[in-house]
C-alpha cells in the first residue's frame, strides 16, 4: 500500500470512525505524522490531508503514535550507531591486515643472487624487444641540492632509444635523447645541443636496459661479488608488474664513493629494475626512481627515433688543441676564441687510437665542461652518454660536437673533458683535461 492510498483510506476513517478499528486508526495517524509535503508528488493534497488528520484524530490515538515514533526514533537511532560501529571496525580491521601484509611481505621461494645474475645478464643481451615507460626520478646532491624530473622512454631493438626528460628541481628545463643507427643525438631547452657520431652497445644498455639509466646501479653491480651482500626480503607489485624485493649492501664502506646501500624492486618476468632507492654510508636517502607505467613490446612508430637535427653542424675551426695520452690522441676545435652573451659557440671533440691495441673508454662515460678561470666555477657541463664503454680499434677515431649558446658573465674560461677514463691492455687511465681557452668580453 503507497503512501498516498494510506492517507486515503485514513481520510476515509475520519468520516465514518466507527467503521474503522482503534489499531488501524493509530497506525494511519503514525502514517500521517511521517508524511512530508516535499518529497510527495502531490503535496497540496498531502498537505492538507495531514493537518485535517492531526486536528481530526482522537487525542489517545495521535499520544499512542507519537510515543511509538520516539521509540522507533530511539531504535532507529541506535541502530544506526551500531552501524557506524562496526563500519569503522571494519576499517580499522582492513587498514591492520593491509599493514600487516605490507610488513609481513612473503619471501619467494628464489635466490638473491640468481635475481642479481639474471639482471646482469639482461645488461647483457636485452629480454624486451621493444618498450614504453614512464618514470619519476627524485633525489639530494652532495651540496644539499634536491633535484626531481619525470621521464618518457621509448626502447625498440636494436639500439633505438628515445627519452624526453622535464626537469623541476633544482631548475627548470626539458632535455631530449635520441639513440639509432649507431649515433646519438642530445638537444635541451637551454639551447644545448650534442652530436655523437658512434654509439657503444653499452651505452644503449646503460641507458635502456635494466638498470634503467641508474648509474649508482651500475658502480654497485660493478663491484666484485664477495664485496657486497644482496639479500631478497620479499615480493610487492610496481607499475602492475609482480617485483622480486631486493637490498645491496656493500660490505667495506671504505671502498663505496657515494652508496654504500640500495633497495630493489626487480620485474620478475624482464629482470628490470622498475623501483629503486640508494642510500649513502649515513644512511640518507641519496637518490630514487620509478617506473610509473610501462607496456612491453607496444606498437611503436619509426619516427620516434629522428632526432630534430640529424648532423652535427659543420665549421672551420678557428682555435685547434691537439693532445696525447699514450696511443689515445685528444683533438679540440672551437669556432673561435672571443664569443658574446648570446652567441652560439660549437666545440668539436675527436678522440683517436693511434696505438696497436684497442682503446676501451670506461663505462661511467665523460662530459664537456665550461669552467671560469678565476673563480674555478664551472658555468656549463654537458654529458656524453654515448661513449661510455665505447672500444676505438686501432687507427679508428669517436667524434662528438657540441654546440651551446653563451650565457655566462665576462671573464677567461677554459673547455675541460672532464672524467676522461680509459683502458689499453688491461691498464686504465682517468683524468680531466684542459681542452682550450674563450674569451667572453
């Protein structure tokens, strides 16, 4: 019965009362009370209807309703407490089983350093085809400096890569990567621009593979393996993937640069680390990051991998420095030596084995700085990526240009290759070098 043929049948009892049982006439004079104009479809009528019932009924009838309804009210009302109650033990009982099951994570039944090899074996000879992933780095420098950025990749094999980088911390800027065909292509929104005209395996794997680009990885895992402990310490899911829970830790302080302990979150399928954190001998937390998402083997389009500009500009030299290192010759060339804020300097860089052996240059790669002679601060430094674990076989030379817009005060600089590591028969060598001097007037 609605609601409407209720009130019905109760005006119906008001005409004619004798016809209409005392219980029947207090329940409808209930019906009444809880009537609300607003929520009915016809509330003029019901309007009226309930103020003729409530003037109409008999006294003990409305009493009788009204003292049902507070009880009702009371009961509906501790009801309601007890589901509020057990609604919050409820979520009190999940947010525990959830801690619980994030503490108590299950240990998988493999060993930690068959996790390790597998890593260094997909370093190796890449698992993944093809792949696309996001991800977010976040650290802290040695000066206290944060830094974070968030970036785009794209890997096809052989050797194609592709990475756009937007930096927020310490300044903002966006870089762009591009590695195919053997030759590597940089480009910035600080107008930096790098060319280099041969790219090592090594390099596409460093960058690319499993380590995902981590450098601090790679000094870890390049430590002989009694030097280090790796203990597997459970399982948890990255970017929807299934994660084997690593920690590295180096076992003499002494021998570890920066860090001494990192913790892994390895893709159980890809041997990929898609989660890491690196801590320092104190314990800080020194560096991290994320794959957010990532799609093996996606559909990919071949355009990705053009770089913006595909050939390194082409100069007369006007200043030419030509060094050696033993059977490695070092030759620089700039467009000139006297350049003004706002100009476009290009530098070009040939490394060549001269020797009978070949050169292997180390993997941690070198980089091009820009430093002030008086204040011995550097203004301006540019990575290359490309040429770590490149080998030059004998009478064969690297070549890398870069071309960068001055925006530096006046004053002398100097042009050093800086982080220069390399090896001939089992001997390396490491040092930075004073390239050539510019004038900015």
């Amino acid at each position: 019965m609605t609601e409407r043929e209720k009130a019905e049948r109760l005006a119906r009892c008001l005409k004619c009362p004798e016809s209409c049982p005392d219980g029947e006439m207090a329940g409808l004079v209930e019906v009444a009370n809880q009537l609300s104009a607003p929520e009915r479809p016809d509330p003029d009528f019901v309007a009226s209807l309930r103020a003729e019932l409530l003037q109409s009924a008999r006294p003990s009838d409305v009493d009788g309703s009204r003292v049902r309804m507070k009880g009702s009210d009371r009961r509906e009302g501790k009801l309601r407490r007890i589901r509020r109650s057990l609604a919050w033990m409820a979520a009190v009982i999940a947010l525990l089983l959830v801690g619980i099951g994030t503490f108590f994570q299950p240990v998988p039944d493999v060993d930690a350093r068959e996790v390790v090899a597998k890593m260094k074996q997909t370093d190796r000879s890449m698992r993944v085809d093809r792949y696309r992933a996001t991800m977010v780095h976040w650290g802290v420098g040695e000066d206290g400096t944060r830094y974070r950025s968030v970036s785009e990749r794209w890997y096809e094999d052989p050797g194609r890569f592709r990475q756009e980088t937007t930096y927020s911390l310490p300044r903002s800027f966006r870089r762009t990567v591009v590695m195919a065909g053997g030759r590597f292509w940089s480009s910035d929104s600080r107008d930096t621009v790098v060319w280099i005209d041969s790219v090592s395996q090594t390099a596409v794997s460093n960058l690319a593979g499993p380590y995902m680009g981590a450098e601090q990885l790679e000094d870890l895992l390049r430590l002989p393996s009694d030097q280090y402990d790796v203990e597997l310490t459970g399982s948890d899911r990255v970017a929807g993937r299934h994660c084997y829970m690593l920690e590295l830790s180096v076992r003499d302080r002494r021998i570890a640069e920066e860090i001494t302990r990192m913790r892994l979150w390895v893709d159980r399928e890809t041997f990929y680390a898609l989660r890491m954190e690196a801590f320092d001998s104190q314990n800080r937390l020194r560096f991290g990051q994320e794959v957010r998402e990532i799609a093996y083997n996606p559909p990919m389009d071949s355009a990705l991998f053009q770089p913006d500009h595909p050939d390194a500009p082409a100069f007369e030299a006007k200043e030419e420095t030509a060094l050696k290192k033993g059977s490695l010759r070092i030759r620089f060339a700039s467009t000139g030596v006297e350049y003004r804020r706002g100009e476009r300097v290009s530098f070009r860089l040939t490394l060549e084995n001269a020797g009978e052996s070949p050169i292997r240059l180390d993997d941690r790669g070198s980089r091009l700085s820009v430093g002030n002679l008086k204040e011995e601060q550097g203004v301006w430094e540019q990575e290359l990526d490309a040429l770590s674990g490149f080998i030059i076989p004998p009478g064969k030379s690297v070549r890398a240009t870069a071309t960068w817009r001055v925006d530096v005060p006046p004053g002398k600089y100097m042009v050093f290759l800086k982080g220069l590591t390399f090896s001939v028969d089992g001997k390396q060598k490491s040092q930075d070098v004073g390239l050539g001097l510019f004038f900015v007037p």
